[in-house]
C-alpha cells in the first residue's frame, strides 16, 4: 500500500519506520528499497485485502495524480470489503490494473464496485502489438506500427496482437495507458484482436475526474540518462556540491541536460568513475532548449 496512518495523518513510506493500515487497523512497516517501489506491508507480509497486488511506479503516480485523500479508499457492500485504488470525488472507482488479471478476478471486482467504476490499464507492455488507425473501410490494410492516425480525433479501429483475452466480456469502460498525452478508450473488442476505440486526451480525463494534471506531468515526466564522464562538463566541483552538463537527445533533438548533487555519496561516486546513470524528474523549457533533471539520483555504477 501507498499510504498508512502516522501521527494521525496519511503519509507515504518514510524509511525505518512502524504505521498503522488505514484499513484494518494493523501494524505496518516501511519498505524503502532501492528496486521496488516504496510502500508499506504487514509485518506479517500479509495484506488485508484478498485484492492486493504489489504496487509499481506506474500505480503510485496515478494514484496521487488524484491525492492522497482520494486513494486507497475502503469501499464496504454488505458484509465484504475491498480496498478502491481511487474513489473521486463524484464517488466514481478507478481501478488501475499494471500486470495481467485472470477473467473471474475481472468480473468479481466489476459486480463489486457495481456501475460507477472504470479501468485504467498500463498497456506499455503490449504497445507494440497493438496497432491503432483512423476509420476506414480498408480493414486488411495494417502497418505494424502503434499509432497510424493522421490525427487523434473520432473514431479509431485497432488491431491486437496477442490480445488479453482475460479482458473480453468487461462489463466496464476500459482505457490503456500506453504513455503518452491520451488515454486510448477501448469502445469495442477488449480482449479480442480487433476493436474500436478513440483517443482521449489525459488533460481531459484528470480533470473529469478531479484529478491534478500539472501534478501527473511532474510524477511521470521521468527520465533515465546513461553518462559518461569525458563527455560531461562538470562545474563548481566542491566538497558539498556539483554540477553536470551532459549534451543528450530528447525527442530526437540534442538538447543539454543539467544535473546538480548535493549528497556526498553520489559525489564521489561522480569523482571515481567513467560511467553513471542517473534518474530523475524532467524539467523542460522550450525558450532556452535545456533539460534539467530534478531530485537526480544514482540507479547504479
């Protein structure tokens, strides 16, 4: 889980420390590794939701796209209950859905949360099998590429290469993330090899939903950059500070990429090698073509 009681308030993972569920009550601990994402677990290593998956980058970023306040949500029916990734504030259920899900697992969480629920579902795994075209009658012409459109408005036909059949018979809209600027909102064939669908634009989708779109922008503008140290020029080195200027292609243009490191480790780590990765959020400005990674850190040497 994302979030946990501390000092009365919902907080994310703090390292090294000891929380309470937000649902049951139970005692949680924080995981704070350098691999998987951080969250909090029973210290049994149990959830308390038979639902529970392990949670990514991808289910964190969208989660808070909508704040904490409207995640991780405790939706009671009867005498069971499940945990909602998002319940927005026109009480509609997003569930987020990263990794493949058998069929009854689908339709057990559709007849749970009832009519007010939609999927969203990480399609970055399958993009390129998935191939997206304009409405037209030519329906064996295919070129193997993702997005064929002239344009992302009306109507669009898809193809699907080895497509989730676990998916077909959903009995609720169901839009693929497949990381860009829209949100491909599947109207026929899920789960099938052909289909019918539109894009649309997540600017429009967040704001529907109450969500923060400057906010998504931040938390999925993340980039990973492989250094190496004769091509970097380095500035101001000092004992507590230093600055990178790399020369990097972004967008299939060659921009300049600043980096800056205040923590010790990560300095000399930059003093003693030829060659590093760094990992941060993106900053872009368009008036002066630079990049600048923010919060940079070390993935490894």
């Amino acid at each position: 889980m994302l979030f946990a009681i501390l000092d009365e308030q919902k907080m994310e993972p703090i390292p090294n420390t000891h929380a309470r569920c937000p649902v049951c009550g139970g005692k949680v601990v924080s995981k704070c590794g350098e691999i998987n994402v951080w969250h909090w677990a029973h210290l049994k290593d149990e959830s308390c939701d038979t639902w529970y998956e392990p949670e990514t980058r991808w289910h964190r970023n969208w989660k808070l796209t909508f704040g904490r306040e409207n995640c991780e949500i405790k939706i009671v029916k009867d005498d069971s209950w499940h945990v909602a990734d998002v319940l927005t504030l026109g009480k509609l259920i997003i569930e987020l859905q990263n990794s493949s899900i058998a069929k009854n697992i689908i339709r057990e969480r559709e007849e749970f949360y009832g009519e007010r629920m939609i999927w969203i579902i990480n399609g970055i795994k399958f993009k390129e099998n998935f191939y997206i075209k304009d409405w037209s009658n030519e329906l064996n012409w295919w070129d193997q590429k993702h997005d064929n459109c002239k344009h992302r408005g009306g109507k669009k036909m898809f193809k699907w290469d080895y497509p989730r059949k676990s998916w077909e018979g959903s009995q609720r809209h169901v839009f693929i993330d497949f990381h860009d600027g829209s949100l491909f909102w599947v109207h026929e064939g899920m789960g099938r090899s052909s289909g019918v669908g539109k894009f649309v634009p997540k600017h429009d989708f967040i704001n529907k939903y109450g969500g923060d779109f400057k906010k998504h922008l931040s938390l999925f503008r993340n980039c990973t950059f492989e250094l190496k140290r004769n091509k970097v020029k380095l500035r101001g080195i000092k004992e507590n500070n230093i600055h990178l200027i790399a020369s990097v292609k972004y967008k299939g243009v060659a921009r300049s990429i600043e980096i800056y490191f205040e923590n010790e480790v990560d300095i000399f780590k930059i003093k003693k090698s030829s060659k590093f990765i760094v990992n941060g959020s993106l900053r872009f400005e368009d008036s002066n073509r630079n990049l600048e990674l923010i919060n940079s850190h070390f993935l490894e040497q």
